[in-house]
C-alpha cells in the first residue's frame, strides 16, 4: 500500500529468488532489492520466526521478485553476496556514500 491508502500496481507472478533464509536475512535482501528498484517481497518469515522447528519444513523464509525481473534481481544477489555494497566501519551515517 502507499502512503494515501491507493494499493500498489500488481509487479506481475513473483517467483521465488533465494529461499532457506533467516527472516533478518530475507529482510535485509528485500531492503536491497527495493533499494536497486525491483519490487521484492519476503515470505514465511513470521512463520520461521515464531516456530523454529518447522523452517526446513518450509524450506525457510524466501525472497520473491516478479519474473521479468529474475535475472536483474540475481545480478544484485550477488553484488550483494560479494560485499559490493559494504560500509566502511569509519563510515559517517550523516554523510553521504562515496
């Protein structure tokens, strides 16, 4: 939903992009992926949160992005696995980055 309650534009079928997280992991990749403009939303992480025992039964909590935007969302899984958006711990959270 936006702002003034008017709901979002249908993104198109989501498809499942990585799956078997931790919820803060899926979270912190949604945030990722909607910061690099691709809607992105995370599942079952209420679920894995609150029953534990259960999240390999589940396959974990998952990131879903809509299908014509799958390979896009893969390129940023993996700038994002290999640390290309990384802060440096002398990093001034007033300032800007770069």
């Amino acid at each position: 939903m936006r702002h003034d309650d008017t709901p979002d534009p249908y993104p198109g079928d989501m498809e499942i992009l990585e799956r078997d997280l931790t919820p803060t992991e899926a979270h912190l990749l949604v945030g990722c992926l909607r910061t690099a403009g691709i809607a992105a939303d995370a599942g079952d992480t209420h679920l894995v949160q609150a029953h534990s025992l259960i999240a390999v039964a589940v396959g974990g909590a998952k990131v879903r992005v809509p299908r014509e935007h799958l390979a896009e969302a893969r390129e940023v899984l993996a700038a994002f696995r290999r640390g290309d958006f990384a802060l440096d711990d002398d990093f001034d959270v007033g300032s800007a980055p770069g």
